[in-house]
C-alpha cells in the first residue's frame, strides 16, 4: 500500500538532466584541500573562499563563504550561483546528488527543477522534508559539486575533485546517521565505485563508518520510472536502517 503511494506520488512530468558517465578522477583525501586550478601567488593569510583556511577546519560559515567565492575549477565562470546545500545542519538524513541544474544555478538551491519535485516527493513518502523540521525529519541536501556544469553535462574528474572537500566538509560538519548516494557520480566520490547503481543498490555500505544506501538518481527515475520500485526500497531500507540504530544524540 504504502509503496503503492510512493509510486504514485513520485510522477512527475518531462525527463531531467542527462545522468553520468564519467569516472572521477584521483581520490582527494578528505583532510587534504584540492590545489587550486591556475596556479597562484602565496597569499599572506587566510581569505575565506580561498583554501588557505584549510576545509577540512572550517565551520558552516566559513565553508558557506568558501563555497560562494570559490573558483578553484572552470565551472565558476559559467554560474549564477553556486548551490551549496539545504536542510538541517544535524540531519540524521543525508542526501547527496550530482550537479545543479539550470533551476538550481538560477535559485542557488539543490534540487529545485524536476528532479527535485521527485526528490520532495520520495522523501515525504518516507516522512521525511527538506523545510523546517526536528533533525529525524529534516533532511540535509548537497551535490558533488556546487557550480553548474555548461548545458548540464557531466562533471569532469578534475571538477569533481576539486569541489570534493566541501562535500566531504559537509558531512563531517551535519554528522548524518544514514547518507543516501544518488546516482553514479555521489557514488563515486563516496565509494570510490565505478559499479553500476544496479549493482549497488539494495545493500548497506558504509562512508567512514556511517551506513550509506546507494539509489538511482531522480534524473534517471523521470526517463526510467519503472526502476521507481526499486528506489522505493531502497528508502525503506535506509528507514529501516534508521529505525534499528541506536538512539544517539
Ligand atoms: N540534480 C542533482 O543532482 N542536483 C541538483 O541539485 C539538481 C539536479
Ligand atoms: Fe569551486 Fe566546486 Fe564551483 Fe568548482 S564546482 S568552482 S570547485 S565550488
């Protein structure tokens, strides 16, 4: 019944943005901020939006200032905005996807296009929102990378890697009980996995110790909505997950 709903619920209109094909490039260490694109002087101190602060130290503002001044790799010069993350900053729910799309560029938040109707319509069916909720309810959103990709295309290796640390800032900062890896490219930042979502999908991994269930992405299930079931299940897996874990604060 409930799946029955979830289905239901999650149709949506026209396909999203082309999904991924790429692999990404040379794993980024958490700890170990990306170089910067064009070689530049020494800088004197530090200057939020640059990586002299060092992002695996930087709190939610500096991280948020780093993010918005950011130019460490090619896609700044194509944005309107970078799209930085959305949700509660304590989320035991963490959701982590591809790239902003035109929608996202132009508003500066993740997953506002069609996809991201999709995106609000699984998460409510599993009682779950991105507004503002206690943090077993709230979600925390974030992409791999924060800058829009030209004509959506794929993000490039170079690309991924560099904008890597925030993300992986991110989650160290919200400390989620559960991360949800949508789509190949979150995938492969988080599991260093070229596998297929299909082979992936359905198991519990685990991202430096914290359980992470791999779905298909919202893009994929609008050009695929008969994979929807399985995205399904892979909710309730993660719910369940959620459910069975000890109550920590
Ligand atoms: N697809 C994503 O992966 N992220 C967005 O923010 C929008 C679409
Ligand atoms: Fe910086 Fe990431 Fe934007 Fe590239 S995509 S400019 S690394 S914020």
């Amino acid at each position: 019944m409930l799946a029955e709903m979830g289905i239901r619920v999650w149709n949506t209109g026209e396909p999203g943005p082309a999904t991924v094909a790429e692999a990404v490039a040379e794993p980024t260490a958490a700890a170990t901020p990306a170089a910067p694109a064009v070689v530049q002087p020494p800088q004197p101190k530090a200057v939020p939006g640059s990586r002299a602060l060092g992002v695996d130290a930087m709190d939610w503002a500096a991280l948020r200032a780093a993010v918005s001044g950011c130019t460490a790799c090619k896609l700044c010069s194509g944005r309107t905005n970078t799209v930085f993350g959305v949700g509660h900053e304590r989320a035991h729910w963490m959701i982590v996807g591809e790239a902003p799309g035109e929608q996202e560029d132009r508003q500066g938040e993740p997953f506002v296009g069609k996809s991201g109707m999709l995106l609000d319509n699984m998460l409510r069916a599993v009682g779950l929102t991105r507004s503002d909720a206690p943090p077993a309810e709230q979600v925390y959103i974030a992409n791999t990378v924060k800058c829009r990709p030209p004509g959506n295309r794929n993000p490039e290796p170079a690309e991924l890697a560099q904008c890597e640390p925030f993300l992986i800032r991110q989650i160290a900062l919200v400390q989620p009980r559960l991360i949800l890896a949508m789509g190949r490219f979150a995938v492969q930042s988080l599991l260093r996995s070229d596998e297929p979502i299909g082979r992936l999908r359905g198991r519990v991994h685990q991202y430096q110790g914290v359980p992470l269930v791999v779905t298909y992405h919202p893009a994929y299930l609008l050009r695929n909505p008969e994979d929807k079931a399985k995205s399904w299940d892979d909710l309730c897996l993660a719910r369940e997950l959620l459910s069975k874990a000890p109550a920590t604060p």
